[in-house]
C-alpha cells in the first residue's frame, strides 16, 4: 500500500516523483515504457527549458530520470488499464496486477498524431515538427509550411509568420475548422500563403527537410513548395482513454482538472499534457508535477 502512485514517467511524472519523495510520501512511478521521458525522448533537441539550452530529448530524458535515482524514487514497469476509487482506497489495475494506494496522480500524456507520409520518420527533428511553440525559432527567417485546419495549425502559422519570412499553411479542405477570429488574424498577415484542398504526399530532403510534395484534391495535380520546415498539426491525443468514465474531461478527452491538479474524484490527480490547459510543454508538465504533490500532501492530510 502506497502512500502515492504516479502513473507515467514523462516530465509531469518525474517532477512529481521529485517532490513527493522529498516530502517523505512513500510512493512509487509506474510506467509502461522501460525508459523515462515520454515525448521528450522523441525529440531531437529542447532549447526552451530554463537552464538547459540546446540539450538533446535523450540527454535531458536521462537526466530528469537520474535525478529521480539519485533520490532513490522506485519504478514499476506496467501497462495500466485502469484506476478504481475505493474511497481512502485507489487500486491501480495494470497488465501486471493491481497496486494500492491513498493517491494517484495521473500523468499519462498525449500522442501527437501523425501524418504518416514518406520522409516525415526520417526528418522528424531534422525540419519536421509537431510543436511550433518548441522549434519555431529554429527557422527564424526561413520558409517553412505548417499542416492542418484546425485552431493549432492557424495558431502555428500566425506565430510562425512573426518568425519566419514565409509560412505556407496547407490543408486537405477548401474552408478552415479554426475559430473565426484566428482566421481573421490570418488573414491579416502578408507572409501567409494558404495552400487550399491540398494534402502532403511526401516529405523531402536527406538529411533535413527540403521541400513538401502536395496534391490538389480537386485538379488532381501535385507540385512541390521548397520549405526548411514542416508543423504538423493535424491533432493530438491525449492518452485517457483508460480514464474514461472514472474523471471528468472535455469533448477531446483532456481531464478537467485546474492548476491545482484536482480532478472530479478525490485523491486522484491530473498532471501534464492530459490536463485541459493553455499551453502543454515540459516546463508546465514539470510545474504539474510539484503543484499535484502538493495537493496530494493537503489531501492526506
Ligand atoms: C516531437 C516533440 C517535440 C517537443 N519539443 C518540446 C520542446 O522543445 N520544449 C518543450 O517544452 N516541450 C516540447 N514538447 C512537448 C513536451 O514533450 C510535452 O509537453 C511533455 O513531454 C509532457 O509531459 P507529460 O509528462 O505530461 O507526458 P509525456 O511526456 O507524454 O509522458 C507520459 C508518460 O506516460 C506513459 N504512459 C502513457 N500511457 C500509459 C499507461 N497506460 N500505463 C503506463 N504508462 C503510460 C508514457 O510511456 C510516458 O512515459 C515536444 C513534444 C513532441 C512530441
């Protein structure tokens, strides 16, 4: 029986981990991966996190999971299924039995989905990006082309149109899902080319991104944009699909849970990308971490 169980060791897991060890919760980290990091072990490089410029997605994975081994945090490797509320009792349901515990912070992440067309594996961290806000100022002064039609890919090519000398923004429809008002914004930005009914069929380059095939879905005609960058930003997952029915989220399937990490159920926490939030990066997620302990500490008592 456990004080505390994290599930996930992503950055929003391990910042937890680190402050509910040094406040002497005894705990444990499950996650179903050998390997802590969660999305940042896909990323090439992380140059927005305080402290650490320019390292590696693998360099920093190891050392967030080396802090938590120095101060001795136990990992548990399981898939977890489920999480049950027994009143002061959770139980935590996994491929390898059930674990016990007074509290549960849930910090399973999310998926960025994929758009699964030649060349995007290859150059992923070398000009393809899931994350504008991450590797915008990478191609300050560059062309590059952001994917999508929802409210991120307009936020992604209005941001990186501040940046950038030309975005194009490339998507499937003849008409964009994204809010009114952004369009609107969009609009108003000279640098700003959308590229309408059109999908990308493969993405360029050796060793970094060169260009985009695109084909019109109406003229049946490809062509191809020079580009240094590709955003895709066709959605993202949150992973709670195990969590259904047992919290509250919204229609995309993110906990509702506000800055103090509490959710609809007592004792159990929400922390990182799988919270309903404003902006999901590995220094929010590790914020997560330390202000769910702390809820978690006020709840046991
Ligand atoms: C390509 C890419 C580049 C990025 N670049 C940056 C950047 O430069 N700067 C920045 O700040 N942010 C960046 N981000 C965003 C950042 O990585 C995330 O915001 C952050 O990792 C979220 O942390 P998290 O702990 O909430 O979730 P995650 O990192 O997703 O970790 C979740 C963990 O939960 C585990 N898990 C999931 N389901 C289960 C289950 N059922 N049972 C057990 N374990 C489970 C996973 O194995 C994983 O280890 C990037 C994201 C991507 C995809």
């Amino acid at each position: 029986m456990y004080d505390l169980l994290i599930i996930g060791s992503g950055p929003a897991g391990l910042g937890a981990a680190i402050y509910g060890v040094r406040a002497g919760l005894n705990l444990a980290v499950i996650d179903r991966s050998p390997i802590s990091g969660g999305q940042v072990l896909t990323t090439y490089e992380v140059d927005n996190y305080l402290g650490l410029p320019g390292i590696s997605g693998s360099d920093m994975s190891e050392r967030f999971r080396e802090h938590a081994d120095k101060l001795g945090v136990p990992f548990l490797m399981a898939e977890v299924e489920s999480v049950e509320d027994c009143g002061e009792k959770k139980l935590v349901h996994t491929d390898e039995g059930d674990y016990e515990a007074n509290a549960v912070i849930l910090a399973t992440g999310a998926t960025h989905a994929m758009l699964g067309v030649e060349g995007e594996m290859k150059l992923a961290g070398m000009g393809v990006s899931y994350c504008a806000t991450c590797d915008g100022a990478f191609f300050r002064g560059r062309t590059v082309a952001v994917i999508g039609g929802g409210d991120v890919a307009v936020e992604d090519a209005i941001f990186l149109a501040g940046l950038c000398k030309k975005v194009y923004l490339v998507h499937r429809r003849e008409a964009l899902r994204a809010a009114e008002s952004l369009q609107r914004k969009l609009r108003s930005m000279a640098n700003i080319e959308i590229v309408w009914n059109s999908e990308v069929t493969q993405i360029q380059g050796e060793d970094m991104v060169e260009a985009i095939v695109v084909y019109n879905n109406q003229t049946k005609e490809s062509h191809s944009l020079d580009v240094m960058g590709v955003f895709i930003a066709v959605g993202v997952i949150p992973n709670t699909e195990m969590f259904k029915g047992f919290v509250n989220m919204d229609e995309k399937g993110y906990i509702l849970a506000d800055e103090t990490c509490t959710t609809s159920v007592p004792g159990i926490f929400a922390a990182g990308d799988i919270r309903k939030k404003a902006l999901r990066q590995i220094i929010t997620a590790v914020a997560d971490g330390a202000n769910a302990v702390n809820s978690v500490q006020s709840y046991l008592i």
